[in-house]
C-alpha cells in the first residue's frame, strides 16, 4: 500500500499548478525592488540573554492567561500595540493580559479572566491573512449556548478571533452577563483617516515610525538602537495587497510601508531583526496602524 | 550561465538584474513549495513572495558554498506553516474537522482529501520528498529538523495517508 501511495504522490506531483504570470511578475517587481548595495556588518556577538529576555517578555504575558483569575486585577501590557489597542480595557475582577505571539511576531493575543472560572482570549491578526471573514461592529456579540463561544469578525484592520470559556456548559447568567460585559471592553484598532501623501511624506513616514519604535518595541529597548529603514508609499509597497486587504485601497493608496532593519538582531534571526509596519498620516498626525510582520 | 553565487554576488553589490535571474531560476519551485503547505494560491504567492524579499535583504548573511534555493524554499515554507497555522481558529475544540483543501483540485480525488487531512508542517515533509525530490537529509536542513524528526514526519504522514485511503477502500 506505501509504495502505491508514493506512486499516487509522485503522480500528483506532476499536477502541481503554476504560479500565474500575472502573481510571478508582481512577486518579481518587489523582489527585485528590494535589492540594496550591502554595506558589511561588523559580526555581533549577543547574548542569548537577549533571545530570553525577549522569550521572558512574552512569557509573563502568557502567565496571565493561565492564572486561572483573581480577585484583584493585574494588568500586564506589552507595547506590542500600535498607537492604540489591542487588548481589554481594565476593569474590576479581571485579570488582563496582552502579548505578541512569539511564532508569528505580528499576531497579538489578549486574555481576560475571573474569578468566576471565565477566560476570553483574543487573538487579533492583519485581515490579509484571512480575506473573506466578514465585517463587524464593536461590541461583539457574545453567541449564545455552549461552554466555549466563538466569535469572529473582521473590525477596522485586523480580524479578531475571540474564544470565550466558561467554566460549565450552562453558566449562570449572571456570569454570561460579566463575559457579555468584558467582551464589550475589548479594543481594536481602527483604520485611519488618512491624508493623501507629498512627495516628501515617504521620507517623513520612516523618520516617524523610527522615532515612535523605541517606545513601541515589544522586545528589550536596546534592540532597536542603530535601526535603519525603508519606506515606500501607496502602490508601490510591496505588501500593498495586504494593506488594501486589511483597510480597503483608499486607505492603502495612502500608506507608507515602512521596513525597519534591526541590526543588533540580524545575526539571531530574520524574523526578530525585520519588522514591517504601515503608516498613515491624519490630521492628527503620523500613525501606525499595522504591524505587517 | 552564471552560477547563484556568482549572482549572489552581484545582487550584494546591487544589480537588480542579478536578483531577478536568480528569481527566474527559483520562483517556480518555491512558489511550489508553498502552494504545497499552504494549498491557496494568495497565501502560497504570499509565502514565496516573502522568501525573496528577505533573500534580497539578508544576502549578506547567505553562504555562497551552499545551494541557494534550499535556503529560499525554507523561508518560504516557514513562512506558509505560519500564514496556515494563523487560519487556526483560537479555540482549540474548533480544530478537529480543520483541513487544507487545495485550490485547484488534484486528478486524484481521494488522494487530494487525504492530503487536506494532513497538518502544514507533514505536507510539507510530503511536497518536499514527493513533489520537490528532495532527499530526507536536505529536508532536515531545509526545515532546520533532525533527520530523525523528518523521518517520523514523513513516516507518520504515510501512515495517515494508507489509514485515510483504506478506510475509503480506494
């Protein structure tokens, strides 16, 4: 039977489709794009200290998830966050967490819990990744019936993905009212407003996220010294299909992809030293309203 | 013809046209690789795109004594584990039905609902030997797993895949 199943898999190899041209010609645009001279880097040398710091970071994030509740509220907030949300606002006998989920470095999730035996976690991520969900209104709708409770919605730019467990599968209403209530108290970050971009904003763009990154880093603060970033604007963003994915085209059309280049970390990992964001301006100013990646 | 390093190298000093020989030459069976794991076209061109947009970011880094598409199609196949393990709903009791169908079906029907029936990370162990021809040692090196690791993935793929058919009687 193996060697039929190899032989039925080697045939369906030769049935693999074809990237189409139209993908493979785009691809190839911004790949090609994305070719700088290199100028060497002197080797560093860090601790992995720095890796466990970054792990430890995380780590506290994730114990709240799992105290089971108490009756004081802990609020623990990584600056995983952009310029607002996401999480749980605090509230009286909730515990609340939010952390970035170490094995994407995009994702956040975000924990709520009490002493009732009730746990709404939420995972926030870019709607790219999940084109077709539809569109939602804050608050959500706690379903009804049932120990867990699943919601789904895309809201401004991010889907959320939100599991609500209760402690039996017929809860007191009183305690479904309180989970109905925290749901209410979840925070997602909006779509901007955003201006039409000047020649000049791509420049102004990448100066901004540079400046506001050291606030905003999740991982440890000496990380970021000596970033370095590229900026490039609307359509020629490489990621501007998940930018439009996530807020529509208008908003995408007006947004400045920023790649910031962490060197300190270019020798532990692509994925901790590259970080993507998109930036938009409004009336109020700069804002970041994505971490791509 | 110029060799990846040789073009390797260019790109390191900037040429453009030098990336993009090396893209003609890789994006195939990159592209592959991810619509293998992923079994969607945007996510597997989001994957792949994603390979060459780090490769031209960290050529510095790259090894010109090692072949260059291992290393592209490990990034890509990273990256597709990821954007597929993000589709994952929250809640865990939500995963049992969970499957990756494929967008554009394969001739062999029953094989193909085997397949979807597969996690990321064993179709890819699956695509890679299979359909890539890689062999269990360069898959470990690929995925950056002990040789033992893919071998019981590919064996426990296998497995699943005969239990699935036979259970269908095809």
């Amino acid at each position: 039977m193996s060697d039929e199943i190899e032989r039925r898999l080697r045939a369906a190899g030769h049935r693999l489709p074809d990237p189409a041209d139209a993908d493979t010609r785009v691809a190839r645009a911004h790949a090609v794009a994305a070719v700088r001279p290199v100028r060497r880097r002197r080797p560093l040398v860090l601790a992995f200290a720095v890796v466990l710091a970054v792990g430890g970071a995380f780590g506290v994030g994730y114990a709240v998830a799992g105290n089971g509740g108490s009756a004081k509220p802990v609020v623990i907030r990584k600056s995983a966050a952009l310029n607002a949300g996401p999480g749980f606002l605090p509230a009286e006998g909730w515990s609340i967490g939010v952390a970035l989920d170490p094995q994407s470095g995009s994702v956040v999730q975000a924990t709520a819990t009490n002493g009732n035996g009730t746990r709404i976690a939420a995972r926030f991520e870019a709607a790219s990744v999940h084109r077709g969900v539809p569109r939602g209104l804050l608050p959500l709708r706690l379903p009804d019936g049932g120990r867990v409770r699943t919601v789904v919605a895309h809201v401004g730019a991010t889907v959320v993905d939100v599991g609500v467990t209760f402690r039996s599968a017929n809860p007191p209403v009183a305690v479904v009212v309180a989970a109905r209530e925290e749901l209410g108290r979840l925070v997602v970050p909006a779509c901007p407003a955003a201006l039409p971009l000047a020649a000049a904003d791509t420049g102004a763009a990448k100066a901004y996220v540079l400046r506001w990154l050291p606030s905003h880093y999740s991982g440890d603060a000496s990380e970021v010294a000596g970033a370095t970033a590229t900026a490039r604007s609307g359509k020629a963003m490489p990621r501007y299909g998940e930018a439009a994915a996530d807020c529509g085209a208008p908003v995408a059309a007006r947004s400045v992809e920023v790649d910031v280049v962490l060197p300190k970390l270019t020798q532990i990992s692509a994925s901790l030293s590259e970080l993507t964001y998109f930036a938009a301006k409004t009336a109020d100013g700069w804002t970041v309203w994505e971490r791509a990646r | 013809m110029e060799t990846d390093a040789d073009l390797v190298l260019a790109a390191r000093r900037g040429s453009r046209e030098a990336f993009g020989q090396l893209f003609d030459r890789h994006w195939p069976r990159v592209w592959r690789a991810a619509y293998s794991t992923t079994g969607e076209r945007e996510l597997a061109n989001d994957a792949a795109q994603d390979a060459f947009l780090r490769a031209a970011s960290a050529l510095h880094r790259f090894d010109l004594s090692r072949p260059l598409e291992p290393w592209l199609v490990r990034i890509a196949i990273n990256r597709a584990v990821d954007l597929v393990r993000a589709r994952r709903r929250l809640v865990s009791e939500d995963l049992a039905d969970e499957r990756y169908a494929f967008d554009e079906p394969l001739p062999d029907e029953e094989l193909q609902e085997a397949l979807s029936r597969l996690g990321p990370e064993r179709r890819a162990v699956i695509a890679l030997h299979y359909w890539l021809d890689y062999t269990t040692p360069e898959i470990a090196e690929v995925l950056g797993v002990p040789l033992g690791t893919v071998n019981s993935r590919l064996a426990r793929a296998l497995r699943d895949l005969r239990l699935h058919l036979e259970a269908r009687n095809v």
